[in-house]
C-alpha cells in the first residue's frame, strides 16, 4: 500500500515554476524553536498545551505564537477581502513564525506593504506571486471535479495555494490523471492539477451520543457554537447537517427539524440529492434551542474540565497552515494545521470545506463528533472557525485517521447566521407590586454560580395591569421560556395571562406586550411561583398555607405548554407562621432559588436540583433563611433573562 502524500507544516514548501518569491527583508525572527517544551501545568490552556508539544516550544512561546498567529491571519483575511488578485495566503510555524500573501499581480510586494506599513511583526511576512488568483483556482477547480465525477474513479480535491494548483486525492491517480487529460473540456487546465494518493476516502462523523460544547450534550452528534440569525438576531445552536432531525440531550429535552420542531436550517450533503438550499456547499443544521430551559452563551468546551469564550470568527482566506483544534464527544480535544481551505470531500464533492491534517497520533475525529467547533486560541479565549463534518473513512484509533473537516464560517454567513462573540451577562429581573400602583424591577447580575454581584438596580415597571380589571393584585408569577416573558396574574378573583416577546439583545419588549387574556375566575391562589425544568412547566400555587399544588405540564419545541397537565402535593414547605402573602421560584446554575414572604417576613433558599436538572431534589432542601422584613409585597414573579 503506498503512503498517502501530505505536506504538513514542517516543510519548506516549494515554489512552482510559474512562480518568482518575492521577499520583504526581515530583521529579526519570532520564534526559534527552544530545546524543550514545558510540562504542561494541570491548570495550563489545553489548547496552547497542545500547539506547545505539536512544535515543541515553552508554554509561554506558544501562547506568543498563537496570538501572532491570530493577527496575521486577521492582516490575511483583510487582504483577501480588499485585493482582487489576492491568490492565497498561508502560514509557516518552523523553524520560525512567518506570514505568506500571494498576488496574481508582479506589483505584489508593493500591495503587501501599503498593509504592513504600520504592522510590528512586518518583517516576518512575505509577498509571493502567483499565476491564479483565489477565485480562478475555484473556478478551475469545479471544473475538475465535474470532470472528474464522469471518471467514476474515487477523489477527493482541494487545492494547493503555495504550488498555485487543484489538488486531487485518489487510489489511482495514474488512471484519474490518464482520463482528465483526454477530456478537451478541461485541456487548459490539467497542467495545474496535481495527483496524490489516497486509498480511502471521507465520511461524515456521527452516530454516538455525543459532548455538546455549550454545557448540553445531544444524541448522535456534538452541538458547536451559538450562532445569531442574521435575520432576527435570534440566538440559536448549530451542529453538522447530516446528523439526525431529531437530537436528544443527556436531559431529556428534544430538539426536532420535522414536524412542528423548533429547527431554522437543515443542510445536509450526504444524501443524493441534498438536503437543503445549498446542496453539497455545507453541512450545517440550526436549531431555535432558546426554546429550552438554558442560556446560550459565547461559551465552549476546550477539554472535559475547561471552558472558553468566543471572542472572535474568522472567514477561511487567512487560516492557511494555521494551529486549529476541535472538542468532541469522543474523541475529545484534537488539534493540527489546516491544510486546504478547498476541500471537496467524496460524499460532498463540493470545494467549500476546510481541511486539518492532526499532529499526534490521536484518532482526528470519530463517530459523535460531528458538529462540533472548531477553534484557534486567541488572547482572551478562542476565536470560531467552523462546524466539523467529517473524517477519514477509518475505524476509529486506526492509524489512518489523520484528519478532519469542517464547514467554514463563511458558510455559515452565507446561510443567513453569525456566530456568537459578544459576550452576554445573566440577569435575575424581578416584577414586585407593593401595591396596585406601585410597582418595582429590580435587576440583578449574577455571576458563574448564578449568585448576585454587583449594585442592583430598580425602576418602575414596564408591566401593566390588565385593562379592565380592578380590585386588589392578589398574585403575580413571570418566567422566560422560548423567546418570550410569560406572565400570570390574580386580581381581583379573575386571573390573566400573556406572553410578551423578548428582544434579540435579551431585553424585555414591552412595546410590543399584548393585551393580557382572561384565563379564569373564582378565588385566587394565596401566592404561586413558575418555572421551567427540562421539558416541563412547573408551577407550585399556594391556596393556603396548607395547600401547595404542584401543577406540571410538557413544553412543546416552542416552550409552549401542551399535552396534559397533572398534579400533586407541593415538594417544598413553607416557613414562620401567618398568612403566605407572596411566593418566587426560579431555577439557577444547578439549583432552585425561592423566596417568600409570610406575615410580613421574607425568607430565601437554594434546592438543589438533579443530577440532569429536570427536577428538585426536595429531600435534600435545606432549612429556610430569613433574609428580611416589614410590610411584603403584594406578589412578585422573576427569572433568569441573558441580556448584553
């Protein structure tokens, strides 16, 4: 069996006859190797750790590189955008850190300086011309793949920057270069078209319950960045297309494309045809996941134990030989360097994904990792590349699984979503009516453990009173679920309920509140306090002080109650003595908060919640702490809102 051909960063690549180096005389270089790398620290960035042993430099040179390596691939990316002859850029990590622009132009090294006239690390990049630009290279580059397809010989393709060629992977390339050349349709273009071997090709990643990056784990697949629809600002979770319509996770709660499911995008190459408005282009499905019972966050898993934020994305254009890693169920943190920023894999035969060729002997990915995201360590966190999608056709731990693709954020832009940078706060927001006309939010932020930091603050509410109505607010409850503040209320014997839409910022909007809905009568509950857990409502309504009804109904994709509502005796208990006057629960980080006032005493306490926080673990409640005193309100209803 011959050895599958794969230039890897290491090497010094090679110019093509076609091309002359133009270079910008450095000064000084970045990053000559040292002589041993340091024992990664139990605390130490998993990511770094990794790019440290890869290229065996200090902890400390690593994290220097990787945050050069972050500049210049933004210097990149702004050169591509900007430069009609922009042909290609790439990175070099050895034996020193350096930058590579290409121009299809013989005034290259003029253009590269009107952008690195200002940049420190100047000397360390150099301007090289091509004879195709970026965009001449798709183009030749489809051309061959449709050629090829008609071969009915396995392939794979990308395309070389540095060697200004198509790239094509394939168990015989003798015979797929033998058939190009006799096909007149392509005659210009197979001189720039290489051949390397490959004996097997790609396939998909999936079919194992998987880590969700995020906090949430999801059935067959692993769940990648949070992404914001361009259309509404709405936030929502990502994962690969070709996994199943129907994900599942490690809680209980169900996300679902089909049906009345809460998906916005399903993208899916495997099939043929597709799935999806854009064919073999990416693999991407999108799920309205703020449906559920949790925040979505600018937050990922870098390991088992280790979190980052996102603090940035990127296009592909200046990624080229760059460090980039991903986090999935099985096969955990694995790290290597792109490669090819046009990989056409065999089931999806399109040139928009983006290949990492791993630098271990780590299985790349596996099956369950599919979705999952894929990263470069940037001061102050990670910044998004992509949405992985496949690897070699392997078993997994075999020797041969070497790489991984993935689905670029410039896909992702053009399907209509962002990935989430900007970083959002949790919030505890609190409706008290003191009385019929007085009534208080007050807001709070909380920290990591949902604990309150900071000053709260306080204005008068933006909620009303139902029009209409009149006589003493018996009651108030209002929690979040799906993209909206839903709200209940009790006056005067007749109860109310509506739901108000959130903002895309996380705010409430109270400009667009409807008018409240008339839902019953009769005599009102003492106090009530409603929360969501997993795929249910869960309300506890005190009728008296020794009547608590625990009243609990399913969710449906949208965060809408639906199905049957059933009941039983409350799990909580009350504390003191006197009449209940007011009642607040609302889960938080693990744990159910709830105050209450009775006979003009408040008292607070934190239950946990199980191991899959779907429920309260009552027996274990600990004992009620007075927290204060004086006239109470007259009801209060609150929750957790993510708002910047």
């Amino acid at each position: 069996m011959k050895k599958q051909t794969i230039r890897t960063f290491a090497l010094v690549l090679s110019i093509s006859a076609f091309a002359v180096m133009l270079v910008l005389q450095p000064k000084e270089t970045l990053g000559n190797v040292v002589t041993q790398p340091d024992s990664p620290l139990p605390n130490a960035d998993p990511v770094i750790a990794r790019y440290a042993q890869a290229i065996n430099v200090s902890m400390e040179e690593a994290k220097q590189r990787l945050v050069l390596q972050d500049q210049m691939g933004s210097l990149a990316n702004k050169i591509a955008t900007n430069e009609s002859t922009f042909a290609g850029a790439w990175l070099e990590h050895l034996p020193n850190m350096r930058l590579f622009v290409a121009f299809a132009s013989p005034n290259g090294k003029e253009i590269l300086e009107n952008y690195v006239e200002t940049v420190e690390w100047r000397e360390l990049v150099e301007a090289r011309y091509a004879r195709f630009t970026t965009k001449e290279l798709e183009a030749m580059q489809i051309q061959t793949i449709q050629a090829a397809l008609k071969t009915d010989i396995p392939f794979e393709s990308g395309i070389d920057l540095p060697l200004g060629r198509i790239r094509l992977l394939t168990p015989k390339p003798d015979e797929m270069k033998n058939k190009l050349e006799a096909i007149d349709s392509i005659k210009d273009i197979v001189p720039y078209v290489g051949y390397d071997y490959k004996d097997r090709m790609s396939q998909p990643a999936e079919l194992k319950y998987p880590y969700l990056l995020g906090n949430t784990a999801l059935s067959g697949c692993t769940a990648g960045f949070v992404v914001m629809r361009s259309d509404n600002n709405r936030r929502a979770m990502s994962t690969a297309g070709h996994c199943s319509n129907v994900l599942t996770t490690n809680t209980g709660i169900v996300f679902g494309l089909t049906g009345n499911g809460n998906g916005w995008l399903e993208n899916n190459p495997v099939p043929n045809p597709p799935v999806g408005p854009f064919g073999e282009d990416m693999d991407i499905q999108i799920h309205d996941a703020s449906a559920r019972s949790w925040d979505l966050t600018n937050v990922v898993w870098t390991s088992s134990t280790s979190t980052a934020s996102v603090t940035s994305s990127q296009l592909k254009a200046g990624t080229l030989n760059k460090w980039v890693c991903k986090f999935g169920n099985t096969t955990g943190l694995t790290c290597g360097w792109i490669i090819d920023l046009y990989f056409a894999p065999s089931y999806a035969p399109s040139p928009r994904y983006v290949r990492v060729e791993n630098s271990s002997l780590l299985a790349a990915t596996c099956g369950g990792d599919s979705g999952s995201a894929v990263f470069e360590s940037v001061a102050g966190g990670v910044s998004a590349l992509g949405i992985l999608s496949g690897g070699a056709d392997v078993p997994c731990g075999n020797s041969g699984n070497t790489y991984f693709f993935y689905t670029p954020t410039d896909e992702i832009n053009r399907a209509g979503y962002s990935i989430l940078t900007t970083h959002y706060k949790q919030y505890f927001v609190q409706n008290v009516w003191w009385t019929e006309t007085n009534c208080t939010e007050y807001k709070r932020e909380l920290d990591g453990n949902g604990n309150p930091i900071g000053t709260q603050t306080s204005q008068s509410c933006l909620t009303n009173l139902p029009a209409g109505s009149s006589g003493t607010v018996e009651t108030y409850d209002a929690y979040s679920s799906g993209e909206y503040w839903r709200e209940a209320m009790w006056r005067g014997g007749v109860g109310y309920n509506r739901i108000v839409p959130l903002n895309s910022n996380g705010t409430i909007n109270w400009g667009a509140a409807p008018a409240w809905s008339q839902c019953c009568t009769g005599t009102a509950p003492r106090a009530q306090g409603g929360y969501v857990l997993g795929n249910y409502f869960v309300q506890n309504v005190w009728w008296t002080e020794t009547n608590c009804t625990e009243y609990r109904r399913p969710l449906d994709f949208f965060g809408n109650p639906t199905g049957t509502q059933v009941s039983q005796a409350c799990g909580t208990s009350a504390p003191g003595n006197g009449t209940i006057q007011s009642y607040n629960a609302y889960p938080v980080h693990g744990k159910l908060r709830e105050a209450i006032w009775r006979n003009n005493l408040g008292y607070v306490r934190d239950v946990p919640l199980n191991a899959t926080n779907t429920d309260v673990n009552w027996s274990s409640a600990p004992a009620w702490t007075q927290c204060c005193s004086g006239t109470s309100p007259r009801a209060q209803g609150g929750d957790i809102l993510t708002q910047q």
